[in-house]
C-alpha cells in the first residue's frame, strides 16, 4: 500500500470534518479550563492539553498524525503534571480512530504506544517515590495499569470490529453490483441474439419470397417470348402467371415489412395470412409447367410455423432448380404426410449444360436454418445419376403441431 494512502486513507467528507471540529471543540472547552484549575499552572500544561485536543480535527482525515500529535502531547503532560489532566478523554477517542480507519497491521502502533502510556502514566502519578512503594500504592499502580491498558485496547477492539463488518458490507455491495453488471451484460447478450435471429428469420423470409417470385417471373417471361410468335395464347398466359406472382410477392413482402415498422398499428400496410399446406399445389403449378406434385396422405393439423416451413422448403427447392437446374430440367415434389412426420423431396434430373452449385449458398442455409429450428432434418446434396436433391423430414412433435391436432 501506498505510503500517501496509509497517512491520509480516504473516506473524510465535508460532514465529517464538521462533526470532527464540533468534537475538538467541544472538548477543548471542557478540558483546557479544567487543565487551567487543576492546581498545577503552566504553560506546558496548557500546551500538552491544546495539543491532545486539537489534532482530533483530523482524527478521519490522517489518523496516524493524529495519534502522533497526541502522543507527543500526552508525553508533554506527563512531563508537566504529576496527575492524569481532562484532556486524557481523547486517548480512547485516538485508538477507535487509528483502529477504524488505518488498515493493515500499521494500526497497531497505537497499541505500542498505548501500551507505553499505561505503564509511565500510573508510574508517574501514583509512585513518589518509586524506590520505596507501599502496598497500596502498588494496588494502585496496578488498578491504575489496568483501567489505561483497557482505554486503549477495547476502542481498538471496537474499532476493528466496526472497520472489518464495514469491509465486509463493501465487498457484498461490490459482489452484488458485478452480479448485476453480469445480469445486465447477460440480458443485453440475449437481447443481441434475439435481434440476430430475426433478422436471419427476415433476410429468409424475404429472400425466399424474392429468389422464388423472381425465378419463377424469368421462367415464364423466356417461356412467353418463345411462345408469343407461335402460341399467342401461352404467352398471355404467362403473363398472367409473371402478374400474380408479382402481386403475391408483394403482398407477402408488405406483411414482412409492416412487422418492421415502428408502429404497427397505424401502419397502412397489406396484411395477408401465412402459407398454409394447402398453398403448395398452387405454389408448384405457377412456378413451371416442368415440376410435378405428388402428395401421400392427408395433410395434418399442424401449427402455422411448420406449415410455413414446409411451404418455404417447398419454395426454395423449386427456385434452386429454376436457378440452377437449367432451362429444360424437371423436377418432382414428394410430399408424404406420416403420422409422426412430414417429408418433403424435390428432386430434378438437372442439366448437364446447367450451372449446379458446389456449395451451400444463402437459399440452402437458410432452409436448413428452418428445419432446424423445427427439429427436423435436411439432406441436399446431387444425386448420382444427375440432377439435386433436396430432403426434409419435419416431426410432427409439440414444437410444430397445434394441440388441437
């Protein structure tokens, strides 16, 4: 510890100097008259009394100098006067302060010096005539030693009591407050990943919504083009597919955004319900006339989340065969609703001259995010005799059928 710190310990507030100067006050008017009058006038005497008074002023603030000044004063009183003055009050007063407020073993020097003033005290006041001491002289003496012994060491002990349960309530105050800085930093963690995992939840959302509207609109503008010279009537009808795609695009991305707005409510924003099972047919005939559906089963009561799973695994595959398949690709959706599961297979036969991913992009990621989340799982990888698959099983446990199932 710092030499500075050990002298001066911190902790005086300007209350505390007012309380210390009210008490050195206070006692310099009780003591230094009853000094003047104690029938041995000096000047020493009066100066021994001021000095053992006055320094109580920074009894908080320093107190080693304190007990210095104190020390120096008493021993001037010993000096001066051959009985125990008022002013002796502040040596107790001293030892609670050095105690309370010194730490370590430093402030055991009052005990030291204490221990000094027990003996010389007594030694001065009652022995004469220290060669020839009778017996109660010497019973004196001893009760004398006693009661100094006792003015210094039990403030001391009261002193370090009160300094150690304050110790002990700094360190509780200091535990609970990293407790609750660890709580804070905790909850702002959680907050941070709850934000994370909506925005991943939009930026799939929208970029199924995006990358399946736009393939299917390309798909159908190159068909209607070709067409539009021999079959005017495809060609209508693929304009017709590219104009409900986009509106649905749109609608399904206006119900995204809206959540987004600061105020929802007076938001003016088209609502629309999410896609259900029952979607998915309608989905796979306006995306290409080259992508067949076949459905095992009846589909279940399931909760809207794992409907709007299956619809987006659904989506994604045919876009990633629209994207990556080639122009003359077919694929076929298996949709296999079990009483414990549903599965999903999208499977094309590729094309050769068609640009097949190598690696797991945005679309894949995120549709096995989905899964995931669902507890399901998810194979895509190419199959050995050309061409994508894509495979999803979605249990049909609490977390994603209704409970009314």
């Amino acid at each position: 510890m710092d030499f500075r710190d050990l002298l001066f310990p911190p902790g005086a507030t300007r209350h505390d100097w007012v309380t210390d100067a009210a008490l050195a006050t206070g006692l310099a008017l009780l003591t230094v008259p009853t000094s003047w009058t104690a029938g041995t006038v000096s000047t020493l005497t009066l100066v021994s009394s001021v000095l053992m008074v006055v320094p109580l002023v920074i009894r908080r603030h320093s107190p080693l100098l304190t007990l210095a000044a104190v020390a120096f004063g008493a021993l001037l009183q010993l000096i001066a006067s051959p009985l125990p003055l008022p002013s002796l009050v502040t040596i107790p007063i001293v030892a609670y302060s050095v105690a309370r407020w010194v730490p370590g073993p430093a402030a055991r020097t009052v005990l030291v010096i204490g221990a000094i003033g027990s003996v010389l005290g007594p030694w001065r006041w009652v022995a004469a005539d220290p060669l020839h001491l009778s017996l109660r002289q010497l019973v004196w003496l001893a009760l004398a030693w006693f009661v100094c012994v006792g003015l210094v060491v039990t403030p001391y002990a009261i002193g370090r009591r009160v300094r150690e349960e304050s110790t002990t309530h700094e360190r509780l105050v200091a535990s609970a407050e990293e407790r609750y800085r660890a709580l804070v930093a905790e909850r702002e963690q959680q907050d941070r990943l709850a934000e994370s995992r909506a925005r991943n939840q939009i930026a799939r959302e929208l970029h199924d919504i995006v990358a399946h509207s736009l393939s299917v609109m390309i798909v159908q503008a190159e068909g209607g083009r070709a067409l539009a010279v021999k079959k005017p009537e495809a060609a209508t009808q693929a304009l017709t597919t590219i104009a409900d795609t986009g509106r649905e695009a749109l609608v399904e991305m206006r119900r995204i955004l809206g959540v987004l707005r600061d105020d929802p409510e007076s938001s003016t924003a088209d609502f629309a319900p999410a896609p259900r099972l029952e979607d998915i047919p309608e989905l796979v005939q306006r995306a290409s006339d080259r992508f067949q559906l076949t459905v095992n089963g009846h589909p279940p009561r399931v909760s809207a989340a794992l409907e709007l799973t299956v619809y987006r695994v659904v989506q994604e595959g045919l876009t990633n065969v629209l994207k990556h398949a080639g122009p003359d690709a077919r694929a076929s959706v298996t949709l296999t609703y079990a009483p414990r599961e549903i599965i999903v297979d999208v499977l094309d036969n590729g094309n050769p001259s068609g640009e097949q991913p190598t690696e797991p992009g945005h679309g894949l990621r995120g549709m096995s995010e989905r899964v995931t989340s669902m507890g399901g799982r998810m194979v895509a990888r190419p199959r050995p005799g050309g061409g994508f698959q894509v495979t999803v099983v979605l249990p049909l446990t609490a977390a994603g059928a209704s409970k009314g199932a």
